[in-house]
C-alpha cells in the first residue's frame, strides 16, 4: 500500500523562527502532535509535542507562570526540532515508512516528492488505521492462525476447506518472523461459515492451528 493513500494531506505547519509557545498552541488547537517546520517555504525538519515538553521547564523551576510563559515564546521551534529529519515519498510502500519509524524511533514521518516539496505527513495512527483496515478485523469476526509449510500451494489448501464450509475470506496475512526453518505463520479471516465448528475439527486436523477464535471491536 503506498503511503499516499494513507498519509494526512491537511497540513498544519509552523516557521523555523516560530517559538515553542506558539507550535504547542498550534498542536492544541488543531488535536495534533507533530508539525513540520518550515524555513524560508521549504521543509526544514518536524517536531513533536514531546519535543515541545522536553525543551518546556521543569515543573520543579522557580519561574512564575508569566516568566515560564515569556521563555517560552522566546525559544525558537529550529532549537529544539531533532537535528536528523527522516523522510518519505509518496509512493514508497506502507510498511517501509512503519520500519522507518522504528528503525529511527520516530512516531511520524514528512511526505515528500522528487524535489523535495511537502505533500503530506504520516503518522504511526496512520499506520495503527492501515493496519486494521488491512487486517479485515471490521469485516470478519473470525480469526484463524496457522502454522503451514513454506510450499507452494500451502495457503491454497486451507483457504479450499474454509470455503468448502460456505466460508468468505476477509483477509490473508503471512510472515515469516519467529516461524521454524521450512515454515511460515498465514492469519486468515473469514466470514458466514456454515458450521464454525465441524471447520475447526476439520483444520485441526489436518494442519497446524494456532488459534482459532472470535475476535472484534468492541
């Protein structure tokens, strides 16, 4: 899934000479918790609301409110905005912004095009919402997971006697993280079986089940 079909192009933005005071007062009012900072028009870096709370004073400072007030309409957004800026294009893939985002421990990511202009911004909720919409969780209540051989064929199988029982699939996910050498994890969800546990007596017998349970949104 490319990250255009899933990043915010709604952009709110602050200016590299804006101060902290006034990025927080942009976060607040618009229910976010990440800007990119601008300077001179084009993309200088991104900040989050923990950068903000990390640059803000201690609660154990002696200032009074309006001198922590003052100091924090001084401090420039470009002091306190993380000096390495990670970013992504609109057509890379979902999952490389997701590795990205761990990889370099940040929780969003500016989208930007071949020359560099801002198109968007994604966001682990981004990733969180594409997750769930992938996982066919909303569609189907069922969920299946299996142990199966690494062949040709394997995932075939167990999807043949899901819908042999009338079943309806919602969604097929595979990994091989974690799996023995020579296999492979399939999680399937299915809908409208005809008889949810004659399929169940059925997989289990014939192949490796991990769970076989209801599981939705409550």
């Amino acid at each position: 899934m490319p990250v255009k079909d899933w990043m915010s192009r709604k952009l709110i933005v602050v200016d590299a000479e804006a101060s902290i005071m006034q990025a927080s007062k942009l976060m607040k009012q618009h229910g976010i918790q990440h800007l990119p900072v601008l300077k001179d028009g084009r993309l200088a870096g991104i900040i989050s609301d923990r950068d903000l709370k990390e640059a803000s004073p201690s609660k154990a400072t002696t200032l009074d409110i309006h001198e922590l007030y003052y100091l924090l309409d001084t401090i420039p957004v470009k002091s306190v905005m993380p000096p390495h800026l990670y970013t992504i294009s609109p057509q890379a893939t979902l999952e490389k912004a997701a590795a990205l985002m761990l990889k370099h421990n940040v929780s969003a990511l500016p989208v930007v095009d071949a020359q560099g202009h801002l198109e968007g911004i994604i966001t682990k909720g981004d990733i969180f919402r594409a997750f769930v919409a992938i996982s066919g969780i909303n569609q189907a209540e069922l969920a299946m997971g299996f142990a199966l051989e690494d062949r040709p064929g394997s995932i075939k199988e167990v999807t043949d006697v899901i819908r042999a029982h009338g079943g309806r699939i919602a969604s097929i996910l595979t990994g091989y993280e974690n799996a023995p050498e020579g296999w492979r994890f399939v999680f399937i969800r299915a809908r409208d079986i005809a008889d949810e546990a004659a399929l169940e007596a059925e997989l289990r017998e014939r192949f490796k089940v991990i769970y076989f349970l209801h599981d939705k949104v409550d």
